[in-house]
C-alpha cells in the first residue's frame, strides 16, 4: 500500500513541477524542471506497473 502511495505522490510532485515550468520559468531553466518532472513521471509509473502487476494479495 505504502509502495502505491510513493508512486502517486510521484505523479502529483510531476504534475506540479510541469505547471510550475509552464507559468512561473522560461528558458533552459525551465526545460530542465520539465525534464526532471518527466523522470521523476516514469519512476511513478514503474511504480504503478509494478503494484498493479504484484495484484492482489491472499488475506
């Protein structure tokens, strides 16, 4: 459960690093806060891939 909360924390932290680049930075800065979003957006994701994979667990 904790592991699925990393990864939607993930999501949301990419979420708001790309809005932020889109009306507070410009230039280089900005795309390198874009970049950042997006690794941080795919470690999310493998996250994601990863729970839904694992499934249900017997209890």
């Amino acid at each position: 459960m904790w592991i699925s909360f990393a990864g939607i924390g993930a999501f949301a932290v990419a979420a708001l690093m790309v809005a932020i680049s889109h009306t507070k930075l410009t230039g280089w800065f900005a795309t390198l806060v874009r970049l950042i979003a997006f690794i941080i957006f795919l470690f999310g994701t493998v996250i994601m891939i990863f729970v839904v994979v694992s499934g249900p667990t017997g209890g």
